[in-house]
C-alpha cells in the first residue's frame, strides 16, 4: 500500500506513519509544520520506503503531486487543540474545511481511498451518555468560537460523506476521542502532557473548572491501529466510526493519577475556565464513545489501560528533557 498522511509530522500522524513502516507500505508524509514537528519524523529518515513533503495541503500543485502517489490518503491536517481553536477561529475554520475540500477533490480523480480523521467535538453539548455515530449533534451558539472547531470539522463530515454519494470517492470517517501517548505536547491545550509537564517540574497542576469533567483517553498505539484496520475494510467505505477508550475519568482524578505516577510534590489547583480562556467559555461534561460498531468491524477494543498510558506519557517527557543533557555527554 502507497499510503499519503496529511498532517504526518503531528503526534498521531507521526504514529501512523511509524505503524505503516513497520507493516511494510509505503508511506508519503506531507506536513506545513504548522502545529507538526519535523522532530516526531526524525527516526524515520533513511527509510527507503518513507518520504516527507514540507507543504501546505491547500497548496493544490504539492498537494496534487503527493495525492496522485498515493493509494490511500488518511487525512489528518486540522487545527487542534482547544486553546488554539479559542485564539485562533479563522486559522481553525479555513484550514479544517478548505483542507479537506482540497483533499476529496483531488482524491476524486482517481478514485483514492480517504480515511478522515474527525473528532468527538462533533457531538458538542449533547447529554445522551455513550455518544453514538446515529445521535444528533448539539452544538452552541456561532457567538461563541469554542464551538468553531466542532462545526468545521462536522462540515468536513458531510462533504466527505457527500463525495462518496455522488461522486463515488470511497471515504470512511474516524472520530477520535481524546488519542494521547508519547510525542503529544501540551502548546495547544492538550490536557494529559500539561500535567505531566507541570508535574514532572514541580509546578501546580491546574485543572480548569470543577475538575468533574470527564473524558476517555485512548493511546495513539491503539488508534493507528484502527485506522490501518478501517482503511482495509471494503464494508468501512461511506460509514462514520467512533474510535477512542469508553473508559472514563474525571479530570481531577487523572491529576492525581499523574501526581502519584510521577512521584510529584506538586499541588493541584482548580484554575476557572474564564480565567484559562475566555469568559463564558463553554465546554461538554462528558464525552464517552460508543464503540460497539468499530468492535464489530473490526474488533477493536483499546489495548491500554489509563495507568499504561499516563505512564507511556511519563516515560516521553522524562526521555525528551535528559536528550539534551546526553547529546551534550557524547
């Protein structure tokens, strides 16, 4: 398989890149760096069977030539993470809709495959508990910009699914639900690697809001995994899957969680979300995936549990900080 990742050089695209190598397929990287790091690929320079493209996917003539050398394209490009969604909404719209509209066009012409990467954003404030692919989506009002992402990325949904109607392009939808592991920072607001980061240096875990929010965290191992194995399945084609753990915590019990792993004399305190990011700031209380219809296809079931993966988080930053100290020995 000649497989094209858009966004390769961020933390999950890095993973999935990793995975095809080892399964022995070819894999096309193309990344602007945006929020991406050339630093996740660097391991994986020499392979003969790897290449990295420095490009934006909205440039048509970059994005053409990598497309049309490839036989399925896992699209991954999008802003991510909520304080960048909060600070940055024209960025967030622009580069998760035009994106993907320059994805399926080019896609269409030779019929490759798209795996799109889609998230649990899109189920917005909806209460029902386990969040199902049928369910409708409760977004808030267009006043406030938190909700930009999840309408964006929503929008790529039904152009995907649009494509594959009419133009028959074959497309299969993974909405991530909270896909951490090594490599993962915490720029943009991503929860568990701030924890870890504030832990391991002995500053204040801050937890915004109450701390009762809860949410699943699935390891980037076990995601890739699964978006290999959809991108394989004929009966995935024109489908949406929830893909993510339905194991959850709440977020002031996964602090300290990440206290007690790293061994940390830090202090958690509770920051409120005005304070974090704007006032009337909006978030979901819960977010849990039902996962029976990926299990059936494809029998997925998350390999990790929530100890491993805090640990698997540790183990990366503790890595990562002596880097420098070891370069500087040899």
């Amino acid at each position: 398989m000649r497989a094209l990742i858009t966004g390769g050089a961020g933390f999950i695209g890095s993973h999935l890149a990793e995975r095809l190598l080892g399964r022995g397929h070819h894999v096309l990287v193309i990344d602007d760096l945006s929020t991406g790091s050339l630093e996740n690929l660097r391991h994986l320079e020499g392979n003969p069977r790897f290449e990295c493209l420095i490009a934006s996917i909205m440039d048509k003539r970059a994005a053409a030539d990598a497309v049309d050398r490839s036989e399925v394209i896992f699209h991954l490009a999008a802003a991510v993470g909520v304080r960048l969604i909060v600070e940055n909404p024209v960025r967030t719209i622009e580069t998760n809709v035009k994106g993907t509209e320059v994805v399926l066009e080019l896609a269409e012409r030779k019929g490759q495959k798209v795996i799109l990467a889609s998230t649990s954003e899109v189920y917005g404030k909806a209460s029902k508990i386990p969040f199902s692919e049928e369910d409708d989506l409760v977004l808030g009002p267009t006043v406030k910009g938190r909700w930009s992402y999840a309408c964006s990325k929503a929008l790529d949904e039904f152009l995907a699914l649009a494509y594959w109607r009419e133009r028959n392009v074959p497309v299969v939808i993974a909405r991530l639900f909270n896909t951490v592991g090594p490599r993962q920072v915490g720029r943009y607001g991503m929860v568990l690697p701030n924890f870890v980061r504030q832990a391991l240096e002995g500053r204040p875990i801050t937890v915004f809001g109450d701390g009762l929010q809860s949410r699943c965290f699935c390891h980037v191992s076990d995601a890739v995994g699964a978006l290999i194995e959809l991108a394989q399945q004929p009966d995935a084609i024109g489908e949406v899957y929830n893909l993510g753990s339905d194991r959850e915590v709440a977020i002031w019990d996964l602090a300290e969680q990440v206290k007690a792993l790293t061994g940390s004399p830090s202090e958690i305190v509770r920051i409120p979300y005005e304070q974090a990011y704007s006032t009337g700031f909006e978030d979901m209380r819960r977010r849990v995936p039902d996962i029976r219809k990926i299990g059936r296809l494809i029998g997925f079931q998350p390999a990790h549990s929530l100890e491993e993966i805090i640990q698997s988080v540790v183990d990366d930053h503790r890595q990562r900080a002596s880097g420098p100290q070891r370069r500087a020995s040899q």
